[in-house]
C-alpha cells in the first residue's frame, strides 16, 4: 500500500530521459534537412529537443526556408520516422542510472507509465531495448490530440492508470516537456540531458538518475508539491 507521502505514480520521459537518443533524433534530423536540400542550424536543433514530430517539421521547414505544404511535409515526416527507426534498431544507450531508476520505482510498488512525443511505431521499437516490464501503461506522441509542451500526454497517462494527476511525478529532461506535465498538474523531476531546463513552480531539479532511490523519489515528489503549493 503506498504511504501518504509517496506519489500515485511515476511518468517518464522516454528520450533524453532514459535513453540516449536525443543524439540519435540529431543524426536523423539534419539526415532529413540535408534530403530537403539545406542543414538544419544548432539553434533549431536545440528547439526541437522534447519536441513531437509535427512541431519539429515546423521548425524544420522554418529554418530552411521552406514553405509548409502539406505533402512535402508529409513525404518528410514518412522519411524521418524510417531513417530513425534504422538508428533505433541499432539499440539505444541508457542515460546513466536510468535502468536502475526504472527498476527501484517498480520495486517500489508504484505505478508507471511511459509518455513519450515520439510516435508509437518508433517507441514500440525503443521498447525492445529498454524494456516493456517496467511500465504499466505507454503514451505516444501520436495517441493524443496534441503532443508536448500541450498537456495531453501526461493527462491521458494519469487517466489510464486511474490517478489525478496532481498525485503523479514526472521524470524529464527538456524544457518541453517539463512545461507538458507542469500544464497537466504533474510535479517535475528535471534531470536535464541536452539543453538546460529552467527552474518551474512545479519543479525539483536533479543531475542525474545514478543512484536515485525510492527516498529519493518521495523527497522530490514532496518538494515540488510543495513548490506548488507555495
């Protein structure tokens, strides 16, 4: 039975989270922006990090110039989604301390969910090397009616696994995401990963998952609730 301190469940981010695939999304990325015909700026890069496909497109497309018709958008979204999966299925690095993370909370007896912007197809195939087991429930970018930093991802996670989400702490890495759960009502663990994650109402801030314990999840989840309440 879980005490009165601890949270209802634990939500986490897929990529820059748990897996080392933020460098892989890169490859892909400016792979796509070079079959458009430009290369994809750093400063676009970095807005895309947490961001889902159709959004990252936009981005994409702005930053080269391009105009946002929809088929071209379309034949892109089709050849990024098959030059990533080639990556994905390579196998894909944990972020440091993430697996064991996964397994202490399960330990731990509370429920999870994996809420991912990436879109089912791929995440099905990142599961394979991380791990069906430790979620209870999955929530891709493309099952809900808008992706992060909207916070339909995170609310249609508490739903599946039956709990408000004010009693949910999320586990992320980006500033889009982090702003998704925040604007779901979920409290934030931020372990940031490839860009800085500013501080947030709803947010404690950790360096890495390497040696997170079950106490430290419930000190987390205690201190951004309490943030919130503030």
């Amino acid at each position: 039975m879980l005490a009165s301190e601890d949270p209802g469940a634990v939500l986490w981010d897929m990529d820059g989270t748990l897996v080392d695939s933020e460098k892989v999304w890169t490859i892909s990325l400016a792979d796509t922006a070079r079959r458009l015909g430009g290369e994809l700026s750093a400063r676009a890069r970095e807005d895309m990090v947490g961001s889902n496909m159709p959004r990252s497109l936009g981005i994409m497309f702005d930053d080269l110039g391009l105009p946002h018709e929809a088929d071209r958008l379309a034949a892109a979204e089709r050849w990024l989604t098959e030059r990533t999966g080639e990556l994905f299925a390579a196998g894909l690095e944990w972020r440091p301390g993430a697996l064991d993370a996964l397994r202490t909370v399960r330990a731990a007896g509370w429920p999870t969910a994996l809420v991912t912007n990436t879109l089912r197809s791929l995440t099905e195939q990142a599961l394979e090397s991380i791990g069906r087991e430790h979620f209870t429930v999955t929530v891709c970018g493309d099952e809900v009616p808008h992706g992060k930093p909207a916070p339909d991802p995170y609310l249609r996670a508490a739903e599946l696994l039956g709990v408000a989400p004010q009693q949910c702490l999320a586990v992320e890495d980006s500033p889009t995401g982090a702003m998704s759960a925040e604007r779901a009502g979920v409290a934030v663990l931020v372990v940031p990963c490839e860009v800085p994650v500013p501080a947030g109402p709803q947010r404690v801030h950790r360096a890495s998952l390497a040696g997170l314990t079950a106490a430290d999840v419930r000190a987390g989840y205690a201190q951004a609730r309490s943030k919130r309440a503030a």
